[in-house]
C-alpha cells in the first residue's frame, strides 16, 4: 500500500530572510520536514509541487536543497510560476529531487504501487499557467506505456474554482489535459497547489486535490473579485494514499507529542479493548 506526501508553495529565500518581512518560510518547512520524518507508516516518498523558492536564484535553491535534505525518504520537486525550471535543472543536478530528462522538465516516479506522473505548468514571464502540444505529447505517451494507477502532479490547479487569482488564467490552458485524460481510466488523481488553500475539484472525471502552503496561507474569496490576505500560518502536510484503486486524501500532521495524546495511553486501556468498545454489540 503505497502512499506519498504532499507539501507545496514552500516560498524559500536565501538563508537570514524572511518572506514579505514577516514569515519564515524557512522555519515552516524544516518544521514540516521534521514531522514528515516522525510519520508512522512511513510514507514512500515527499512530491513538493512548485513555488520552492520565492524568487529563483541560486542562493534561494540552495537553501531549500539544505532544508528538504534532511529528509529521510526520497523526495521529489515540480516547477511553480515562483521557479524557473531551467535554473532548477543546474542547481539539482547533483541531488535526485528533480529527475528530468528534457526540456518539458517532466518526468516519471516508477517504484511505487502506483506511477506518479510530475509537470510542468510554468510560463515564462508570468504567474499564469501553460500547459502546450510538447508538455502534453510527452504526458501522452507515459500514459500509452502502461495501465497501472497513475497519480499527476502539477502546481497550477487544472479546475475552475470560483477564486479570482486562480481563474483569471482562464481555463482554455488545461483543455487539451482535459481532453486527453477522458481516455485513460487509470489516471486516479491530479494534485497541485499555487492558492494556498485547500480545495478539492474535478477535471472531467478525475479528482483533483488542491493542497494549501507550507509557507503561509491566503483567504481568498470565491465568487467575488477582491484581493486575498495572507494569513502566516503553514499547513500541515498532505497523505495521498492509494487504497482499493483509490486515492485518499487529506491533511496529515504529526505532532511531537503524537505517542503521548494517544487515546489508549491517556485512557490507560489497551487500543484492542477501546476498539471492542467502540464497535459495541457488533464485537
């Protein structure tokens, strides 16, 4: 039973600065690093979907490469509008974070109970969306390859939300996506980030998960064209977690004292014997 974590739009700056003045982005992901390493099961890998950095320069990407190193599983990255994919291509070529092969800076995980298929939905010069005819033959042909349950990351949400700053891209650049996912049942999920909140939707048939930020979060209105504040909390990491040839999704956090709040030690009775108690005459 294979299961990845999410974390995305992790915003870091060169080592000492903190994002808009006021948050420490560097702090809320060594945070959610750590939790990720206390995390029973363990999961089988971390995919950080895009807006690693807050601006793409190399001091930026070495320091987030020092903060997700120590990670004890592996770990993946995707391009965000915030990166530039061809400066992540140099700054990781010495780690296995960002395993591309071509100049869609796309590529495959293939060692789980399920394929994880990594885009790009970045534009140069803009914070909109692109997703074009080469990014999406390349997606196309990893989908002609096998029948195997396929989990697709990208960090601009592919799904009309209601919420101005994700909309205003419109939504003719996931249409040949959409299009093209109608005929390949076995992708199961789409998951992404970019509007710091949680949101679950649809293209076509297939959920789509949008996580929030390990950096700070936005409350964004939906329906109504107004700016969004910011709010300098982090999210807590996401599971997805194939069960039945289904995606569950959802946020995952594990505090420090998760073993101490346990139910069966603080009620001083065995976790067999809360569970007979809980099922009742069904036992």
């Amino acid at each position: 039973m294979s299961s990845i974590i999410q974390i995305t739009d992790t915003h870091i700056l060169p080592p000492g600065e903190m994002l808009y003045g006021v948050t420490d982005s560097a702090a809320n992901l060594r945070g959610a690093i750590v939790q990720i390493n206390r995390m029973r099961p363990r999961p089988d890998a971390v995919l950080i979907t895009g807006d690693l950095v807050d601006s793409p320069d190399e001091a930026s990407y070495r320091h987030f490469i020092e903060l997700i190193n120590p990670l004890e599983i592996p770990a993946y990255v995707i391009p965000g509008n915030h990166d530039d994919p061809q400066m992540m291509l140099r700054e990781f070529a010495d780690t296995p974070y960002f395993p591309t092969l071509d100049d869609t800076f796309q590529y495959g995980i293939e060692d789980l109970s399920f394929r994880v298929l990594a885009l790009n939905s970045h534009s140069h010069g803009t914070e909109l969306p692109e997703f074009g005819a080469q990014r999406l033959s390349w997606l196309q042909d990893q989908l002609e390859r096998s029948s195997e349950p396929v989990l697709i990351a990208i960090h601009h949400p592919p799904m009309t939300t209601g919420i101005e700053l994700i909309d205003m891209g419109g939504s003719e650049w996931f249409q040949g996506l959409k299009s093209m996912l109608c005929g390949y049942p076995q992708v199961k999920l789409v998951i992404c980030g970019h509007c710091h909140i949680d949101l679950s939707g649809r293209i076509g048939h297939i959920p789509v998960y949008m996580a929030s930020a390990t950096s700070h979060q936005l409350i964004a209105a939906r329906g109504i064209d107004i700016a969004p504040s910011a709010v300098n909390v982090p999210a807590a990491p996401i599971l997805h977690q194939l069960i039945n040839d289904e995606f569950l999704s959802g946020s995952y956090p594990w505090p420090e004292d998760a073993d101490e709040k346990r139910i069966d030690v603080s009620s001083g009775r065995s976790w067999s014997e809360l569970k007979a108690l809980m099922k009742g005459s069904r036992s």
